[in-house]
C-alpha cells in the first residue's frame, strides 16, 4: 500500500468514524455498510461512474456533489457523508477508488460487531471460513464464479457457515464471495482479517499444533507474544497431524517453527549434506 494511497484511505476512513460517532453513535454501522458495500459494487461494474467519481481533473468537492446527486434518497444518510468523504481523496484510478470503498463498508461492519461484543468471534470465523475455502478446489470454484447471481453465492456461504455465526461474518464472508475488481475470494477474506485486526490494535498470529492447545496454554501464548511485539496478539489455531508436535507461529512475514517435523526435516537435510 503506497504513501498517497493510504493517506487517501485515512481520509475516507475519518468520514466513516465522523458518520458512525454522530449523535451518540445513532447511525447504524451493518447499514452504512450494506450501502457503501452496494456502492463499491456499482463503481466496479461502471466504468462511467467509475471515471467520473474518481476523476483526478476533478477537485475533491465537485466529486463529492456529484456524488450527493446521484445517491441522494437512494441511500442512508450516514452512507452518503461516509461516500462524498471517499469520493473526495484522491485517486490514481477507478481500481483505488472501488477498493476504498470496499474497505470503509468492511469496516462499517466490523465496527458493528466490535459494538456488538463479538468482534473477536467475527475474526474467529472468518478465518475458520477461508481456511475451508483455501482447502476446498470445488468451494473456490463455486465462490469465484463471477456468472454466479450474488443471491446464489450468499445462499451457499449461509449453508457453509454455522447457525451460530455472527451476522457480521455471514454478511463479510458473502461479500468477500462476490468480490470485487475479480480478486479471489482468499485474498479477500485475509484483507478482512487484516482490517479486524487494524481496528484493535492487534496483530494477528497463526499457530500450528498437532493437537488442540487447552485454554490456559493458548493464554500463555498469547501472552507472551503480545509481550514480544508489544501489541496485543490474536491467535487463530490450525490443527494439522503432520506437525507432529509442538507449534508454528507465524506473524506476517514471520516464522517461529518448532514443530518436530520442522526439526525432523532439518535433521534430514543435515545427514544428506
């Protein structure tokens, strides 16, 4: 993410937390969302629109009314301020713009389980979500078919996902589903959690053990690597047999392995040598 690009990015996000703190936090987030998320999807399939809205020849107020023209009565209020502050950075292009308005409509939504108390769950379950995808060739298939109606593609996350999921994780896994500017539906929902852990203040870390880590160890683990990082650290845990034994840890870029068959493959290379 380049310089101008996030500066931008934190211009339209101000107008998002502008919207969603007015009077008392009235507004409600999951419908800003819904229609900022309905307008990232216009500007995508538009290429007019598209053009006009992220017009760099434009000053940032003529985009923002015309913005306000052509949304006005069509969508909530508080997605039309969050829509004209988007408008309104600047751009190098229709991709940049279409992608902001994505991110403010996740963030909307994710704002709305943090208020919720179950933001960490909504993280939980869309990680729990792209790893089935990330396994599953035929569900990839399904999901990145960009013939398929939208409604279909909701109906099948709504029949992936637990009952008990969070409405916020069925409404981001749906849209991470149908996309936009083409992106996979993986990338898509790591760039959700990403978010999630923006808005917190955490990073996120990928453990990998053979077995299930008790509550308390997983709390030991969590403690010490926010310890480490100094930032709070969210783990989402991947059990896979192959490890063997103990745990990968992975945080960004980085790797902690101290599974057995890390060490066993290190052992191999070594009498090879």
């Amino acid at each position: 993410m380049d310089s101008a690009y996030r500066r931008s990015l934190h211009g339209a996000r101000e107008g998002l937390h502008e919207v969603l703190e007015h009077d008392g936090g009235s507004v409600d987030p999951a419908r800003v969302g819904e229609d900022l998320w309905a307008l990232a999807r216009l500007v995508d399939g538009n290429a007019v629109l598209a053009r006009t809205l992220a017009d760099p020849s434009r000053e940032g107020s003529e985009r923002a009314a015309i913005t306000e023209r052509l949304l006005s009565g069509k969508i909530g209020d508080g997605a039309l301020h969050a829509a004209k502050a988007t408008v309104s950075q600047r751009w190098s292009g229709v991709t940049d713009l279409a992608t902001a308005l994505e991110r403010v409509s996740v963030e909307a939504q994710l704002v709305h389980a943090q208020r919720a108390g179950r933001l960490d769950q909504v993280e939980d379950e869309l990680f729990r979500f792209s790893r089935i995808v990330e396994s599953t060739p035929d569900l990839q298939s399904a999901l990145g078919d960009r013939r398929a109606p939208v409604a279909a593609k909701r109906s099948l996350v709504e029949r992936l996902l637990s009952v008990k999921a969070a409405p916020e994780t069925v409404t981001l896994a749906a849209q991470a589903a149908v996309g936009v500017r083409g992106a996979r539906v993986e990338r898509t929902l790591v760039a959700y959690l990403e978010q999630a852990a923006e808005l917190q203040d955490q990073v996120t870390a990928v453990v990998t053990t053979a077995i299930p880590l008790r509550p308390e160890q997983e709390e030991s683990l969590r403690s010490t690597l926010s310890r480490q990082y100094g930032r709070t650290v969210h783990t989402n845990v991947v059990i896979d047999p192959d490890v063997v034994g103990g745990i990968r840890v992975e945080i960004g870029d980085e790797v902690i392995d101290g599974t057995v068959s890390h060490r066993l493959d290190q052992a191999r290379r070594l009498m090879a040598g």
